[in-house]
C-alpha cells in the first residue's frame, strides 16, 4: 500500500514531498505554519492577504495607523473613490513579511505567497504589480496566483529579473478557466510551473456556484489531465480540496495528480494564526453547521462555519483603515449593502447587514470562520481533554501524518 512519501513533486530540477499546505488568508497560513513545511520538505504557503495589517502586528510597523490617519476626514462619506494605497508602503509591508520569513526559512522545502486577485485594493492593476514584484524582490520561492483568473498578472511582472525563475502556479477550479489562463499568456512564453486544480470542497472563496455539491475534484483533474495531454503540456497538477488524509492523497496522486493542497487539517495546529477560542469552533463543529454562503463581496461564494460572527453584522465599512476590496471606482458590494440599510433604518444605533459583509474588517479580527467542508471530522483527528476542549496539534504531526499514514489512518498527538 503506497503512502504519500513514496512520492515526490518535481518542480523544475527541484524534487519536494508533495504536500502544500494552502495559502490562507489573513495570517491564518501564518510564516510559522509554511515554515513547519519548508522544514519538513514540502511547501508551505504565506497570504499578502492585509500585508500591512501583519507587517504592524508582526512587526510593530504602524502601516494601518498612519492610512487611518491620513483618511480620517473621509470616515462618514459613503463615497470611497479616494481611498488609495501608498505604493511604497505597500511594497514595504510585503517585503518585510516575505523578508522575514524566507530568512528564518530552513530545510529542503519551499515557501509560496498566495496572491489573491480579488484583493483590487482601489487600484487593482498597480496593486497587484507592486505586490507580485515586492515578493520576488524579497526572495520569495514561489507565487500562487488565486481567486480570481489572473489573465493578465504573469504579464504584470515579466520584466522582473526573477520572472522565469522564481516557481509561478494558478489556481483553477476547471479545464475552461485553465485553457483562458494560457491563452491569454501564449505570448509570454512561459508556462505555470505548477497547476492547484482547487475542487468543491476546499476552504476560503470557491470557483464554484451554490451548485458546488454537483461537482468532483477527481472528474476535473482528469478533464485537465487530458486537455494537456492533447496539448503535449507537462505542467504539475497539485489536487486540493477535501484530502484528509494520506490515503486520499495517493489516490488522487495515482490518478493524475503530482501533489496535493491541504489546508483544513492545519487549522487546528497550534502554528496557525486563528486565536484559540476559534480553533476550538472547528474542532466542535459538525457537518450541518457549515455552509456556503454569498456574504463575501468578492462575489464568490464562501465556505464557513454558519455562528461565524461576521453573517448579519452591519459595521460600519473600514475602508478607510483597510479597504482591500474596493473595486478601483471607490465601491465594494459590502458598501452598497450597508447604505442601504442605513437608508432603511434612518433611527438605528446599529443595523444588520445580512446579505454581505465587511470582509475585511471581519477577516482581520478572525470573526469570519472560513473552513474546509471536512472541518466537522476534526474532533477525530485529536483527543478531547479534561475540561471539554480539544488538544491543539502540532503542524509536524500533521504533516507527518498526511506523509507517511496508510489505510486513511489518523494518528493521534502522543
Ligand atoms: C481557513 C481557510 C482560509 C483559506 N484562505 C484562502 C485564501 O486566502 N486564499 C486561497 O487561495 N485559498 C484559501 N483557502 C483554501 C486553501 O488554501 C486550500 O486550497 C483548500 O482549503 C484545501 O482544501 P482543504 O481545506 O479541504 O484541505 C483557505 C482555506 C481555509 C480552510
């Protein structure tokens, strides 16, 4: 029976064990987290989700402090046009967070920002250049392009000395969204080093409808495995989406799959950036208490927990201090939703927002529970303890696990 070290990712001339552990943002994939797997010989992922919120708390930069401080006069005005990032702080932010972790990198392994496109930042071309760049300029080893379809991002940095070096993937949900992908980016000459084909059951923002239950990450997998066969393209594909243990790894890995994404089973390791309290919400909940919903203003539906404290609150938008999703025209779907409750309610203290929420403000504070669809099984990947609550893991127990079980066994912490 193989286990998933019998085999290994090639990347190039770089040979790793075939476990990413998934970008998740904000700070959830903490450096800690990706550095666990560097260690261990896999790849692990960092966000630029919020760069300058971590930089300040990682690094006591006052980035958020002074955007604040500069909009202040525009905290009651519902018109958000004006909210712009500083170019070079942004670029700052990223280098410290990528800086920092790739010098405390060690091992074999690898480690990846994952670089959401949905993130428009008010200026979603400039942003996005300023972040690819400033993470190659910090030595990053690898960008996961993700939510969103990212046509145009490889040519945001094709004039970058590391562009044909540094290891550049996608993530796509289907054949279609792949073969527009490399379409669009035939004139670079210079193919994805990687492909995360992300399936329905997968955490964070999903490539799918509400209809998401109708698909299978296998049957996209093996459309993908045949439209590059028939190109006569070799590009790794890495499964993710609902892989829990080792054993569902080496099967997706026998069938067409050079690697796999895991991310759900990391959540709970005491490496990951969710506070505590939160951890334990994963651990408590069951199947019926996760849900996809519509409330991201990304305008991609999302997986989380249904007592996520984010669905219904109607804070006020804090673009000011964030504004993360704003399109580029000053609007984001939250911003819509909240003046029109406003509008209806003229007398309220507070109103509620139930159709959308302040992602980024919720993100940040760890009030917006995203989770994987396997999240209710992992009260059986650990003991329960005296007091009623769940023992954290460590993430080199977990990783191990993924490696080296068989029989989709579960080791237990010892
Ligand atoms: C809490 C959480 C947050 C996530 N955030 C992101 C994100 O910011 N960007 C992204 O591309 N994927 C995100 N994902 C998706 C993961 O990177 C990964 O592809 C997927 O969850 C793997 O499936 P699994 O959780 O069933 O193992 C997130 C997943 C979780 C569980």
């Amino acid at each position: 029976m193989k286990r998933v070290d019998d085999f290994r990712l090639k990347l190039g001339k770089d040979e790793l064990v075939p476990i990413m552990i998934g970008g998740m943002g904000v700070d959830i994939s903490t450096a800690e987290l990706a550095l666990v797997a560097a260690r261990l010989g896999g790849i692990g992922h960092i966000s630029d989700a919020m760069v300058q919120d971590v930089s300040d708390r990682r690094f006591d930069t006052s980035f958020v402090k002074e955007k604040t401080k500069f909009y202040k006069y525009n905290i009651n005005n519902s018109d958000k046009t004006d909210i712009k990032f500083n170019l070079d702080q942004l670029a700052e932010a990223t280098r410290l967070h990528v800086g920092k972790t790739m010098e405390a990198k060690q091992g074999s392994g690898m480690i990846f920002v994952n670089c959401m496109e949905k993130l428009t930042m008010n200026g979603p071309r400039e942003t996005l250049k300023v972040r690819l760049e400033s993470s190659l300029d910090a030595g990053i080893d690898g960008i996961t392009m993700s939510a969103g379809l990212h046509l145009g991002s490889f040519g945001l940095i094709a004039d970058h000395p590391r562009f044909r070096d540094a290891k550049l993937g996608i993530i796509v949900s289907s054949v279609r969204a792949l073969q527009l992908f490399l379409r669009k980016n035939s004139r670079l000459n210079r193919l994805p080093d990687y492909v995360i084909v992300e399936g329905p059951l997968a955490g964070g923002h999903l490539g799918f409808g509400l209809d998401w239950a109708e698909y299978d990450l296998q049957t996209i997998i093996t459309e993908i495995v045949q439209f590059l066969k028939a190109e006569n393209l070799d590009i790794p594909l890495i499964a993710a989406g609902g892989i829990f243990t080792g054993s569902d790894a080496v099967s997706f890995m026998e069938n067409g799959a050079a690697g796999v994404q895991v991310a759900t089973r990391f959540t709970v390791t005491k490496e990951c950036g969710l506070p505590n309290s939160v951890k334990q919400e994963y651990f408590k909940a069951s199947e019926g208490d996760i849900e996809v919903n519509n409330i991201s203003p990304t305008g991609y539906p999302m997986r989380m927990l249904k007592n996520t404290p984010a669905i219904g609150d109607g804070i006020r938008p804090g673009c000011e201090s964030y504004g993360y999703l704003l399109d580029g025209n000053g609007n984001c779907a939250y911003i819509t939703s909240y003046n029109r409750e406003v509008a209806a309610n003229p007398d309220a203290k507070k109103v509620s927002v139930m159709d959308k929420t302040c992602l980024c403000t919720h993100m940040r504070n760890f009030n917006c529970w995203t989770c994987g669809q396997t999240t209710y099984r992992l009260k059986d990947t650990t003991r329960k303890l005296a007091d009623g609550t769940y023992e954290l893991l460590s993430a080199e127990h977990v990783f191990r696990d993924y490696q080296f079980s068989v029989d989709h066994q579960i080791a237990l912490p010892v």
